[in-house]
C-alpha cells in the first residue's frame, strides 16, 4: 500500500526536495503541497492523505496550530503528523506531542532516515529524534496529576496488566521489549497497548505517553515493571516498533 504524504512548508525549494525524495521510494507518494499552516489543514481535508510532513514555523498559521486542528478533526481520525523542523528544542517537541503530533525530527537526518521515519509514523508508531531526551519528559511532560475530573473517562477501566504496558511504554519500551519484561507474546503486548490507546483515546503511542505522564499514571521517577530507573520516550528512528 502506497503512503500518501502531504509537504506543508513555506519554502518551494524545499517542498521541492522533499518531493523528489519521498516520490523516489516505491511505496510513498506526495500527493499534495502546502505553503501555511491553514492551507495544511485545507488540504488534509480536501486530499486523502495517510501522513503530513509538517515544518513548525509557517505564515498565517504555524505548524503547531495547524497540527492542533488536524488532531481535533475527527474526518481527520486517521492522518498522522510528522514534525520536520530546523528548531530542534525540548520545549518544541512537548507542545508538538500535546498538539498530536506522532513524530518529531531535525531536518539535519539524512534521506534514507527521513523515508524510514515516514513509515514508522504512517504505521501508527510514535518517533522521536534524539533531542528528544529524558529532560523533555521531566521537564515538560512529567506533571502532578489533575484533578478527578480532568482524567480520561477510560483510566479507570485500564485492567492491572494495561497499566503495566502502558508504564512500559511510557518507558520507551517496543511491543517485543514489553512482551520480554511481561513474559507474554509480542502480539499479547500490541493487543494490550491497543486497548489502552482505545480506552484512553490516544491516537498513537505518542499520544499515550503523553497521556501516562500527564495524568500521573507514569513519573519520570518511578521504577517500570522489571527495571528500576527514569523512564523515557525511545529516541532512535530505528528503534520504534508497531
């Protein structure tokens, strides 16, 4: 299956780039371009798109805002969002995952990173680049958590064992890594991660660390199931798994 890719930055010679790289791949497809933020939210709706490729900073609406409205549009359910940015801080990637981003990268990666990053985020994985750290999850993330009443209605529901999972991967932890630490299936895992996404209403694994930390389900200063230590989200483009 062919992955439908939307380029959203404001500089023609890159979109440009991107384009002839992306087109390269056999099994991805640039089908539309956007210039601004509002013209990306335009065209995701007007376009059937799988994944858009998002620079931050755009005119008339930058890309978190853009990506913001993209994840609060249920027509828009299934269309992942890939930042791709010269402005490489923690405090950028935090506000890109709570506006929904699944995937956050330098445009300092080389080609063949950028095809594969595409993939792993088109499929549903969350990425991240290695700025990315431990610090970003202490510092931005890692909140007391709220009151009652601003908890997901489906945290309660979560079973013992999707607690557990969710703590793993909230840890940065792959489904085989989880069914390792768990002694369970990998597919056991992927199952037990589904519905936890499902029950929290996550739209990725990058949504659902997010959730784990801001409810305080996860601390940046908790011990994980089978290892004691810091968790943190995976940082490596050819670490994440489905």
């Amino acid at each position: 299956m062919t992955i439908r890719v939307l380029l959203a930055d404001d500089q023609a010679l890159l979109r440009g780039t991107f384009r002839i790289l992306i087109d390269s791949a056999a099994d991805l497809e640039v089908v539309a371009e956007a210039a601004t933020g509002r013209e990306a939210v335009e065209r995701a709706r007007g376009q059937r798109v799988d994944l858009i490729l998002m620079d931050i900073r755009m005119p008339d609406l930058d890309g978190l805002e853009a990506t913001r409205l993209i994840s609060r549009d249920e027509s828009l359910a299934g269309v992942k969002v890939l930042i791709l940015t010269t402005f490489e801080n923690d405090e950028y990637v935090a506000e890109a995952l709570r506006a929904g981003a699944s995937g956050f990268l330098g445009k300092g990666i080389n080609p063949e990173e950028l095809l594969d990053a595409i993939r792993v985020v088109a499929a549903g994985d969350s990425l991240l680049s290695p700025a990315a750290t431990k610090a970003l999850i202490t510092r931005f993330l890692a909140q007391p958590a709220p009151p009652d009443r601003d908890l997901p209605p489906g945290l309660a529901t979560l079973s013992p064992r999707e607690r557990e999972v969710v703590t793993l991967v909230a840890a940065g932890l792959s489904n085989d890594e989880i069914a390792g630490r768990l002694f369970i299936t990998p597919l056991t895992a992927k199952t037990h991660v589904n519905r936890a996404m499902t029950k929290l209403d996550a739209r990725d694994r990058a949504q659902l660390v997010v959730i784990a930390y801001q409810t305080g389900l996860v601390r940046p200063d908790m011990p994980y199931p089978g290892q004691p230590g810091i968790p943190a989200l995976r940082a490596s483009p050819g670490t994440t798994t489905p």
